[in-house]
C-alpha cells in the first residue's frame, strides 16, 4: 500500500540522494525500520544517562514501563526466565513504537509489512528452541514425541507443524491488524485532509498499537516458558 504522505522520501527525492532514494522506495519498512530502532537506542541512552534515585520524566517512564513489563513476566515465567527479559522487552517496545509510528503524518509502520513482521516471529521461534535446548539438552526433543513413545510417529509431525504455525501466527496476526489500520488512516487522510483524521480513530490507533504490541510479547513468552518446561 502506497502511504499517502512519506516525508522522509519526499525529502530525498527533493535533496536528489539517487542511491538512498531508489532504496528506500523499494524497501520503505526498512527505513522505517533504521528509524525506530535509531529513535529507540537516542531514547534509551538518555534514560540510562546518569540515572538518579529520584528519577526525572523520560527515567520514570521508561522505569515504569520496563519494570511492570519485567514483573509481569517473571509472574508467569518464574525468576529464571528474568535473563531472557531484554529480549522480550525489546520485542515489545520496538513493535510498540513501530505501531505507534504509523499515527504520524509522513511515518510507514515497519510492522505494516510482512516482512518486518516475519523477521520478528522468526527470532521468536530461534529463540524459543534455543532455550528449550539449552534448558534440556539432548532431552528437548521429548517435547516432540508426546506422552508416549508408541504415539510419537503420529505426535511428532503434529508438533512440528504446530511449531512452525507459531511463525505465522505471530507474523500474520500483527501485519494483518496493522495493514487494516494503514488502510483506515489512508481513507480518512484521503477524504479528511493530510493533517487532520478524527481524534476517536487517533485514540483508537494508540490502543491497537499497544494491545498489538502487548500481544506479540505475551504469546512470545509463552512460547519461551514452554519450551522451558519439563516435557510431557
């Protein structure tokens, strides 16, 4: 879907950069992409700056934001699974911020491209597995083979298959929500004006982009907590 307004590109292509210009027509989540994770990291290194014991507002935020996270999780997965916290962590405030992104007049949400969002499921599974080997060893592979050895021919492709599906879960379900959203904010851009969209749909765009965001982290843990539990 052509975004209606991509200042960025429209900047390039007036300053007449042929190179970055062409890419980044042709691979504008990407960009996108540099441009959250840049945001984030300048947004991270001030927080970290000289943090004090009274925090200020952006420390507070993130304090507040990344410790409720991080408990949340822990409640679920135990004190062992608090290692594995920045992973999650990250996953949730870059998808987050990704979503948010695409509220802004001449921003594309690199997560309204499957591609983002298949890169991001994938480091999901890796990840998963990892951990599940590491956690177990050799022995992961009984999480395959059902209750039973006798059954495993028959419990082992289904667990395959189920593994695999968690790719396309994961990746589908947020490119599918964010693409329908770029879809509403591009008519309403088209028929309201480039700089003026409904303030309910505003409210409601933050909430997908955090029940989104939310939700990617929460089936990504569950995941990481499965695959560190004693087989079945």
């Amino acid at each position: 879907m052509e975004h209606p307004y991509l200042y960025f590109v429209k900047l390039l292509d007036l300053l007449h950069i042929e190179a970055l210009s062409h890419f980044i027509h042709g691979y504008v989540h990407v960009f996108y992409m540099w441009v959250i994770m840049i945001f984030l990291i300048i947004l991270g290194a001030i927080a970290g700056k000289k943090p004090q014991l009274v925090p200020k507002k952006v420390q507070n935020v993130f304090e507040l934001l990344i410790g409720g996270l991080e408990e949340f999780m822990v409640e679920m997965t135990g004190e062992e699974g608090r290692w594995f916290f920045p992973l999650a962590g990250t996953i949730f405030l870059f998808v987050f911020v990704a979503n948010l992104s695409g509220l802004l007049p001449g921003f594309y949400p690199p997560t309204a491209a499957l591609q983002t969002t298949l890169a991001l499921a994938i480091c999901s599974f890796t990840f998963t597995h990892f951990l599940g080997i590491k956690h177990h060893g050799a022995k992961y592979y009984k999480h395959f083979m059902g209750p039973v050895w006798w059954l495993a021919p028959l419990i082992c492709p289904i667990e395959i298959i189920g593994h695999l599906a968690r790719i396309m879960s994961l990746s589908f379900r947020l490119f599918g929500n964010m693409m329908g959203h770029e879809l509403v904010l591009g008519i309403l851009f088209f028929l309201a004006g480039g700089f003026f969209v409904p303030l309910p749909i505003m409210a409601m765009g933050i909430f997908v982009a955090f029940v989104q965001a939310f939700v990617f982290f929460l089936l990504s843990v569950l995941y990481f907590q499965g695959a560190m539990d004693h087989a079945h």
